[in-house]
C-alpha cells in the first residue's frame, strides 16, 4: 500500500465515523464535561446568568418619569413616519419637537434627535389609533434623544415619557445607583454585585467557586446528615435489588431447564412479561396498586389480615414497597442471563453427578453455581450500577417521598442520589444547579469505579483478551 | 439423558408446577388487574379482578372522546393521551432512523476501514455509554437551553432537541452491526471494487443491502429505547401538548386529582403496543442482554 492510499482511506474512515463520534462527543461525553465544570460553579436560579448579561439587565432597569411624558402623533413622510411630540396636559405649554423622517419597519438602534419646531410645519395626516396600535411594537422600540440629552420612550397609546435608567455604569464593572450614589461592584467570588458593606443586589451571576460545593456536601452538617443517609440507601436499594432478582431469576432459570417439567417455554413466557412492558406504565400501575386508599393491593391485605399499610407515607413501608417493585422488574432479566448461561454447561457434568447419585441441589451448589458465577459477575455489577441511578423508577414511583424534615433542600427518604440530585436541580425554587452537579460529579467517579472494574472483569472472562 | 429418578421425582414436578404458578399469578395480578381497572366505572372503584359492570367510559376518554355520566354530566377527556403517544412515536421514529443511519456508516468504518486508535474508541465509546444519563440532565438542560438561545427550534420544548439529544445512544448500536458486518465476507466487497465500484458504491449498493435484517432489528431496539426514555423527556419537556407519553402519563395519578380507572385505560392503551413490538423482537433483544445492555 503506497502512502497516498494510506492517507486517502484514513480520511475516508474519518467520513464514514464523523457523525457517530460527533454525536457521542457533543451528547455524551460533552455533557459529562460539562456537569463536572458546573459543579465548581454557583449556577443557580439566583445566579443563572453571566456577569456581562447581569450588569445589562440591572443597566436596562429604568423608571419612566410621568412628570415628563409628551403626548404624540404619528405623521407619514413617505414610507417612513415623523414622530411629533407636543406637551401634555390642560393649558400645557412649552416647546414641540418633531423628529426627522424613521424607517419604522427598521430596527432603531441609536436614539432618534429631536428638533424643536416653531410654528405649524406641514405634515401627513397623523395616524389614527388603528394605525398607531399596528405600529405599536416598532414604536416600543424607538427611542427619541431631546436637545438636553434625555431619552424618550414609549409609555402608552398616548404618550412618550423621559426614561431615566436606575443605574450607571461605572469603571471596573461596578454599578451607581443614580437615585442615591451608591456604588455596587462585582465581586468575582460570591457572584453578585455587592456595596461597601455586603449588601447585595438581584440577580447575581455565575462564577468559579472552587469546592464550595464540595465542602457543603461533605463540612455543612446540615447538607451531610441528608447526603450519607440517601447514599446508605442508595447502596442498599441498589445492593438488595440485584440479591432479590438474582435469587428468583436464578432459581427460575434453574427450575426452567429441568428437562422433566412440562411447559416450560409457557412459563418462561409469562414470566418474561414484566421486562416486555414500558417501565414507566408498570411503574406507574404499581404506584396506584399500592395506594391506601384506592389501591387493590391494600384492599386485598384489608380483607384478608384486615390492615391498610400506609406505602407512601412511612419510610420503611416505602422502601419495602420500592423492593418488591424493583425485584418484579429486575428478575426476568436476571432468569433470561442465567438460563444463557446455563445452557452452555455441558450435559455430561450432570450426567456424571446423576451416576454419582447426587441430588438437585448438590447439583446446583456443586456445578451449576461456580460455573456459571464467574461469567454472571461482570452482569450483575451492570446490574447494579444501573440501579445505583435508577431514576426513572424512584421519579415514577414515589418521587423520593416521604421526606426528612427540617433540611433546607428538600430530601426524602426515598431518594437515591440521582433523584436527589435532579430534585436539587429541577424541583426546588432555588434550582441549585451547582450543587446537584457537584453531587452528579460524585455520582460519576462512582460509576466509573464500578465500570473498571467490570471492564477488568469480563476482559479476564473473555478467553480471546488473554488475561492469565 | 439418562438420569435415574427416585420416587420423589413425581412430588417435586408436582410442587414446581405449583410454586411457579404462584409466581406467576404475582407477576401476572398487576397486569390484569390494570385492564380489569380500565373496564371499571369511576375512578375509585374497588372490585373483584373480573369486573362486574363493564364500563367504557375510561376508555371513551383515553381515546379522547367526552363521555356524559349517568347524571348528565359531561367529562372531557383529562389529558391528550393520543397526542401524546403520537408526540412518541414521531420522536422514536425520526431518532430511530437518525441513530439507525449514524450507526450504520459508523459500524462500517470500524469493521472494514484501518485508522489508528480504532480499539480505543470503541472502548471508550462503549465505556461512555455506561454512565447514566439521568446524572448528566443539569448539563443537558443547560446545553439545550444555550441551543435553544442560537437555533430556537432545537432548545428546551422542542422535540427537535429531544430528537437530537437521543442521538447521542449510538454505541452500543455501532458495536450491534459492526459485528454483523464482520460475519460478511470482505471478499464480496472487492469484487464490487474490481468491478469499479467506490468505496462508497461498495458499502452502499453492495453491503447495505445484505445488511438490512440487522438494521431493521437496531431500528426496533432504539426505537423502544426512546419510546421509554423518561429522565431527558421530562427535562426538556414540560408544556403538556409537547410531552410524550413517557413524561405524560404521571400526571394521572397526582394526589390532588387521582384518576386511576383513565390512567388505566391510557396505560394498556399505550402499553400494549410496546410491549407487542418488544416481545417481537425479544429474540434480538435477548441476544443482546447478555452483552450488558439493560433496558431503562
């Protein structure tokens, strides 16, 4: 192969992958970036813009003094228009001003110059309300300068009024208010505009703040006590779930595959089921299943044992309930890897132990669980990461409640640290953007761990990677 | 096989058939006992699992038609459930095919192209694709609002950026039909080349075609996997005309007006279908699972 052709296939191949890796930089690997930045910034509700689009939206804060508003009149010249403002007010007197001809269909940007008029100047017919109402969003846009440089805006159907901003800019980014002259700057570190004496001003803007975050979930007793207790459980709801599916699929499987039992592809089938169904109907069904009131599994329990668990307002009940959910979830998936898995033993090992005379579940113990237990690992630490971050099921089924209380973002009982994580960022008024992906970023080094792991794992399963 | 039996082979069969009946009477209860519920009048009802009046009116509403009680009152259909499984379909077709076709040319670069550092994309892709989404959402949502700031028909409320946003979970569709590639022949290929045919000529007219069954079978997968995707859907999507069924249909079962019986007939309604096309493409689907994808 000669150098050119080398070349010409390498930006061939590039053609062909471009838009796969693109989709997976721009949609996953960049958002995984992104969540880590943001987690050592102050992005919140109250601190959502930058600092340049902060100072121009308190720049653009203004009072419209009535005391100095102009009737006016609109007058064709043309295709463009002539604004002419006349004093308001009975017996108002004073100076008229008109300006020159405005393109309105243009975007004004600079202020327009007003001139004083003497006398009666000739015009179009004024526009009639009609007109003016039409035109309405290109007059809001307009801004007309008098001689002695204050600015006019748009204040109603009738009238033009002197807008005085509430703000100056000042050197160094700072702000003046002009009603009393006092001066906020930016302070880079907290994210707002502050005086002299702290006091800051609405909206604040995103800035770097190291590991405030950080040492928030981990220093501030208030933020820590809720965080240890959702990870806890977070672990333990990840950890029993895989157990519980693990212990019906497995036996399942098993039980699936003995040769002497009729119906087996009937039953596999069936019990198939709970994975072929969208996840959030089933969970969904389950959340209005297990209502006190309403739900038929309470009124099966209060027939039979004559009691109405509370599932959604005790914490325990809850957790138990989001067990059994998960575990009718989880365990066809688990029964259909193990039934794989055991359908590559080979036959002649049982036939062996059946001349051994040994019984089914020295069969199991002694075979079927330590070869199919290596293969299976890598599998259920999948399993487990993926319920680690199982929002979908903790959002549907009980959105985390009941909740602690006394702690200032909200946290239930129920949350894993993702759903808590998205309740930070998307349910509480303060959307702490930040914080929760300073969480998500915990979140990750998590799942990463688990991913190597696995990933050394099934390399060591796999016979063509070697390993020992 | 050749196994000696004892005498309580007989009772062991016996009780096997029993104990997985019973388990599959407690998978099966919540299933039937939801269309049980769609037939039910009211939404409060409580009754045996064959229900005793049959009553369309859940059903009526799913379908987005009123229905006038016994009393005269009129009930307008609670939410747009036909809009908003229409809302998923359009979304999972138009992605579905957009992942389909980015896999495709994907899959053929790495299965038939020599470039460096080709093993180490495939992993870290495939190692990308194990971290959830649901922990990246705050970056999602801060992408597509600034998106949305540039391009408005692709930022937050639109389905066009969810659309986008799904396209992102091609890797493990890329590793799917790189190795049905593989089983085909490059020598198929070379005769198309000698005959004068481009490199994309070859892929095109030549491999494509033969390549059909597995894009149909990536095309069912992703197509279910966005139907279902609910944490994007509801970050993205808040105005109820825009959601999809996924983020939808929560809104039924809200404490302060609870309509169980119309989430139930919404619920088979919508779910039905899917699980249909899933058990369809069970066979595929399984294959798959033990190559360590798991269903959201």
């Amino acid at each position: 192969m000669t150098a050119k052709t080398t070349r010409s296939s390498k930006t061939q191949a590039w053609r062909y992958l471009f838009p796969g890796v693109l989709a997976m930089l721009v949609f996953v690997a960049f958002p995984l970036v992104y969540t880590v930045q943001i987690g050592f910034t102050n992005y919140s509700a109250s601190n959502l813009l930058s600092e340049e689009r902060a100072r121009a939206y308190l720049l653009d804060q203004a009072d419209v003094n009535e005391n100095r508003a102009f009737g006016f009149s609109v007058h064709p010249d043309g295709d463009a228009v002539r604004v002419l403002l006349t004093p308001q007010g009975d017996g108002a007197s004073g100076e008229r001003y008109l300006s020159p001809a405005i393109a309105l269909a243009k975007a004004a940007t600079e202020p327009v110059a007003m001139q004083p008029v003497a006398g009666n100047p000739v015009l179009g017919a004024a526009f009639t309300l009609r007109q003016t109402i039409e035109q309405r969003s290109a007059l809001m846009a307009l801004r007309l300068s008098l001689p002695d440089h204050s600015t006019l805006i748009y204040a109603g159907l009738h009238e033009f009024a002197v807008f005085e901003p509430l703000w100056q800019a000042q050197t160094g980014g700072a702000l003046k208010r002009l009603a009393d002259g006092a001066v906020y700057a930016p302070n880079r570190d907290t994210g707002y505009f502050e005086d002299a004496k702290g006091e800051r001003l609405q909206p604040g803007f995103k800035v770097g703040v190291g590991f405030a975050n950080y040492a928030r979930l981990f220093g501030d007793a208030d933020m820590r006590g809720p965080f240890v207790s959702i990870f806890i459980w977070t672990v333990v709801f990840a950890g029993l779930t895989v157990l519980f599916s693990t212990a019906i699929g497995m036996t399942l499987a098993v039980l699936l595959n003995w040769e002497a039992l009729k119906y087996r592809t009937l039953y596999r089938t069936l019990l198939f089921l709970p994975y072929a169904v969208p996840g959030f109907i089933s969970i969904l069904v389950f959340k209005g299943l297990f209502n006190q009131n309403f739900g038929e599994i309470n009124a099966i329990l209060d027939a039979v044992f004559g009691v109405k668990p509370a599932w959604f307002a005790d914490p325990l009940l809850a957790k138990t309930m989001i067990l059994i959910v998960n575990t009718w979830l989880g365990y066809p998936y688990i029964m259909v890897l193990c039934t794989g898995l055991i359908k590559s033993i080979p036959a002649d090992l049982y036939e062996a132990s059946a001349i051994a005379g040994a019984k089914p579940l020295t069969n199991f113990w002694r075979i079927t669980a330590p070869l199919i237990v290596k293969p299976l690992t890598p599998l259920l630490i999948s399993a487990f990461a993926f319920n680690f971050n199982n929002f979908v099921l903790i959002s549907l089924l009980t959105d985390g409640r009941p909740d602690y209380l006394n702690t200032k973002l909200p946290a239930g009982t129920t949350d894993i640290l993702v759903s808590y994580t998205y309740r930070i960022a998307f349910t509480d008024a303060g959307a702490n953007f930040g914080l929760a992906a300073a969480i998500s970023t915990v979140i990750f080094f998590l799942v990463a761990i688990l991913s190597l792991v696995n990933l050394k794992l099934s390399q060591s399963n796999d016979p063509h990677k070697g390993g020992h | 096989m050749a196994v000696v039996t004892g005498k309580s082979q007989r009772w062991r069969i016996v009780a096997a058939h029993v104990g997985l009946w019973v388990l599959i009477a407690i998978t099966l209860f919540p299933l039937l006992a939801v269309v049980s519920i769609s037939l039910r009048p009211g939404n409060f009802a409580t009754g045996s699992l064959i229900p005793a009046e049959i009553s369309l009116e859940h059903w009526k509403l799913a379908l987005g038609f009123a229905h006038t009680q016994a009393d005269g009152v009129v009930v307008q259909p609670p939410f747009p459930v036909l809009l908003w499984l229409w809302n998923s379909i359009k979304v999972a077709t138009i992605s579905s095919l957009l992942i389909v076709s980015i896999s495709t040319t994907a899959a053929y670069g790495f299965a038939r192209l020599r470039f460096r550092f080709k093993t180490t994309i495939l992993n870290s892709m495939l190692l990308l694709q194990m971290f959830p989404v649901a922990v990246a959402l705050v970056a999602i949502y801060a992408i597509f609002e600034a998106i949305g700031g540039v391009i408005p028909w692709l930022g937050i409320e639109t389905h066009g950026g969810l659309i986008v946003a799904y396209i992102g979970g091609v890797a493990m569709h890329i590793w799917t039909i790189k190795g049905y590639f593989e089983t085909i022949p490059t020598e198929i290929e070379e005769c198309a080349k000698v005959d004068g045919a481009t490199s994309w000529q070859a892929f095109y007219k030549v491999l494509l075609p033969m390549a059909v069954p597995i894009l149909m079978v990536v095309f069912v997968l992703a197509f279910i996997g966005t139907i279902i995707e609910y944490p994007i859907a509801s970050v993205l999507l808040r105005e109820e005309p825009n959601l999809t069924l996924a983020v939808g249909s929560k809104y039924y079962l809200y404490e302060q007006r609870y309509l169980w019986g119309d989430f139930a007939a919404a619920a088979v309604l919508s779910g039905l279908p899917i699980t249909l096309v899933f058990l369809a493409a069970q066979r595929w689907i399984v294959s798959g699972l033990t190559s360590g994808g798991v269903k959201g």
